[in-house]
C-alpha cells in the first residue's frame, strides 16, 4: 500500500519552464508534507514543505500547491534550469513529524 | 552546520554473510533513521531511533537489526545478508519538537550495498 503516491516516475522540460511535478496521499491524518531533492551519489535534501492549514508555499522559484480536499498537492518549478535537474520526493507525516512516508519520486531532466 | 555521516561508503558482501553500516551525526539530534532506496520505490524505513539504547522497528525491518550505543551513533545489521538486501542505504538524523524547521530531515551521503 502506497501511502504517498507521485504520478510520474520521470519529466523532462526544456530550460526555462515551468516543471510541475504532482503528489497524492491517502492518510487524512498527513499534516505535513516536505518536498526533497536528491542529486546522484547524494542523500535527500529538504527543498521546501508545507503544512496542510496552508494551500500554498512558496520559496524563491519553488512553489507547492495543496489540496487539501483533494489530498493532493504539486511541486511548481518556475524558470526551470539544468542545475535543477534531480530526483524530487513528496513525503508526507502526521503529527510530531517522526516518522515519513515518502513517494517513489519523480525524476526530473531539464534540457538546455 | 548539521552533519550526517556514513560508513563504509559502499561494500560487496556475500550472501550469508554479516554486514555493518554505520552513521554518525554531529547534529546533537534525538532522532536517528535508516532507510533503504531501491529505484522505483522511493525511501522506506527500515528502523528508527529516539533515544540511545532504544530502536523502533519501521516499516521494512525484517532481516535487519539497529543499534543506537550512544546519542551521536546509529547502527544497521544485516546478520544474514541476502541478494535482496542489495540497495542503497541512508542514515537521517532529526531534532525532537515540532516547531517550524524542526521537522527536517538530515540525510547522509548514502551507502551502496551489492550483495552477490
């Protein structure tokens, strides 16, 4: 059973747009939901989160839409560039945080 | 600036054999994770840690043991490796509270694991 699901396993866009990159859930009681990004040969970074009282987050070019109705959300990456080209995993906890349940992850590919 | 390290950085086991990885972090954090990533399946949780002296079974701890000797250091064994256990591994350390930043993750740079 796949508690956090992202739709695509792979995307490619061409530098400069924008790349848009989608996560469901199945757990009402996920409050909090953090994006991650793994570059090769690297662990996981937080990129950015969102807590499930806002709809909307945005950090720089980075942007996360959420549904709380719909229990999904998206990741917005606005002027896409080569150096953003990664793997991006949705995660999702309840509260305290402790423990995270991630998405397979989305591997994006931005071209020059 | 939060540190999570790991060793060894990768290793060849043979199957039935025991295996060590090991994480250390300089975070002064209570919590300690491992996961194992396997392509197409994301991170999953083998074992966690809140305290030392204590671990929590995750969602994937069969065939594995955890070891938490001190606060600064996390263990996973694999007494009997097997061919499925080959994978990446990653060891996260993160604060205890839940007030805004706490809840992040800090992950090491990962451990390759190819059992033949």
């Amino acid at each position: 059973q796949q508690q956090v699901r992202q739709s695509s396993q792979s995307l490619t866009v061409w530098e400069g747009e924008t790349a848009i990159l989608n996560c469901s859930y199945e757990n009402s009681a996920f409050d909090y939901f953090p994006w991650y990004q793994q570059f090769p040969g690297e662990g996981p970074a937080l990129l950015i989160a969102i807590r499930s009282v806002s709809d909307k987050k945005e950090d720089g070019r980075f942007t996360i839409f959420f549904n709380k109705r719909e229990k999904n959300l998206s990741l917005h990456i606005k002027d896409s560039q080569p150096g953003d080209s990664a793997t991006y995993f949705c995660a999702a906890s309840g509260p305290g945080g402790y423990k995270v349940v991630f998405g397979s992850g989305t591997r994006l590919l931005v071209s020059p | 600036e939060a540190a999570v390290t790991q060793s060894p950085r990768s290793k060849v086991a043979v199957t039935g054999g025991k295996v060590t990885l090991s994480c250390h972090q300089t975070n002064n954090h209570d919590y300690m994770y491992w996961y194992r990533q396997d392509t197409g399946h994301g991170l999953r949780l083998i074992h966690y840690s809140y305290v030392a002296d204590s671990t929590e079974k995750g969602d994937i701890p069969d065939g594995y043991k955890a070891s938490r000797p001190s606060q600064e250091n996390f263990s996973l064994i694999l007494e009997l490796a097997s061919l499925s256990q080959t994978a990446v591994y990653f060891c996260a350390s993160r604060p205890t509270g839940g007030e805004v930043g706490q809840d992040t993750q800090y992950f090491g740079p990962g451990t390759r694991l190819l059992v033949l």
